[in-house]
C-alpha cells in the first residue's frame, strides 16, 4: 500500500498518467501524504500527463508553471490548485518534474534522470 512505502527507500517518485489516473489516483489523500513527504524529503518529485493533478493537490505546484495532458478537464484541475498551465513538454522546478504525456516521455525519462544525478541535461 502506498501508505506503507518508506520515502528514506527510495531515491524518487514518478506519479504516471493514464486513463485510472482521475478515478484513482486524484484525490488520493495516501499518495497525496507521500507526495508531501518526498517534496519535504527534496527527493525528486515527478509526475507526467495526468499525474501531474496529483502534484498539485499536493501543494507542490501553487504559484509554479506545469504542465500536464493538453485538455481542458486537466488544465483547469492544475490551475484549481493554484498551478499555472503551460502547454509545453516537460517543465521543471528544481526536483519538482512535470510532463505533458505520451509523446515528452523520452525528455521526461532524461529530465527526472537529470534530477537524480544519473546524467545531465543535454544543452
């Protein structure tokens, strides 16, 4: 259960998209928790398509450019939760990583292996 995860075993987390990801994952007041403790922990804290609603009902993005999937129903969650939507591929705030979708996932994968000091950015 994500409650149980131990954010001290991991060097990230990486919250996908999908068609589940509104039903299931939004809202979700356990992996909301965990999303907090790894921002507080200043792991990378990383999100992509729909995910990135998540990061945001976190707190995460209040005030911040992100991005997410490219639709309204999307856009105006981020912007609910005092995000500021950018249509752009991949936007990132230190380990604070977001992503639009399917397409930006090879850019996504290299920024959040970028925050985890595996590689650096290209220029």
């Amino acid at each position: 259960l994500i409650e149980e995860l131990k954010v001290e075993d991991y060097s990230a987390i990486s919250i996908i998209g999908g068609s589940g990801t509104v039903a299931h994952l939004w809202g979700h007041a356990g992996l909301i928790g965990k999303i907090q403790e790894f921002s507080v922990a200043k792991e990378p804290t990383t999100a992509i398509c729909a995910g990135a609603i998540t990061l945001a009902q976190a707190g995460l993005l209040k005030g911040k450019t992100a991005t997410t999937y490219p639709v309204e129903l999307m856009s105006k969650a981020l912007e609910a939760e005092g995000a500021i939507y950018r249509q752009d591929g991949v936007i990132v705030h230190g380990e604070v990583i977001t992503a639009s979708g399917p397409a930006e996932a090879a850019d996504f994968g290299r920024a959040v292996t970028a925050a985890l000091n595996l590689c650096p950015l290209p220029h």
